[in-house]
C-alpha cells in the first residue's frame, strides 16, 4: 500500500481484504465483507486481478489499473500496489500527523 509501505502476501484464492486482516494490518477498513457497503475502496495503481460483483453505487464497472475497487472483493492475479482511499486513507492520514 503506497499510503503507508504496508505489504502482506495474498493467494489469488483469498480477497486482498482478507489477506490484510489476516495480516494483522488496519490500514483497510473493514465493512460488510460483500461488496455492498464501500467501505474498503481502494485504488489499484498496479498489476492485475480478478474481482467478484461489486455495488456501482461505490465504484464504476471498469477493472485494471488505475480503477477504484473493493477490497472484500478483489482477487490477485499478480502484486498489487494499492493506494487507499475514503475514511481508509482519511484514518492512515491523521494517525501520522
């Protein structure tokens, strides 16, 4: 995560939300775990991944690089590098100021 030089490991068979939680990092917040809320939205800046159904009212249709996502429902395909976003990045903003 570009935001705060965290870096975990995630299995393509585990969404990156899970594998940050699993990795003890809070960085990414944590909502419904289903695609709905919008909670965990995060920028992918870099590499590729699969992605199970997401609300359009959090996030466009669009995939690849560059495009917003969640968490709970992305897959990686190849690292990541992400950029977090919303009450996330708001939240890693005031803890290092």
């Amino acid at each position: 995560m570009v935001d705060t030089a965290e870096r975990f490991n995630c299995h393509g068979s585990q969404h990156v939300l899970h594998a940050a939680i699993g990795a003890g990092t809070k960085s990414i917040r944590s909502g419904c775990h289903g695609g709905g809320c919008g909670i965990c939205k995060i920028r992918v800046l870099h590499g590729s991944y699969a992605s199970g159904p997401m609300s359009q009212a959090h996030v466009s249709p669009a995939v690849g690089e560059g495009c917003d996502v969640l968490a709970c429902r992305i897959y990686p395909l190849s690292n990541l590098v992400v950029e977090l976003l919303g009450k996330s990045k708001e939240r890693c903003t005031s803890k290092s100021s």
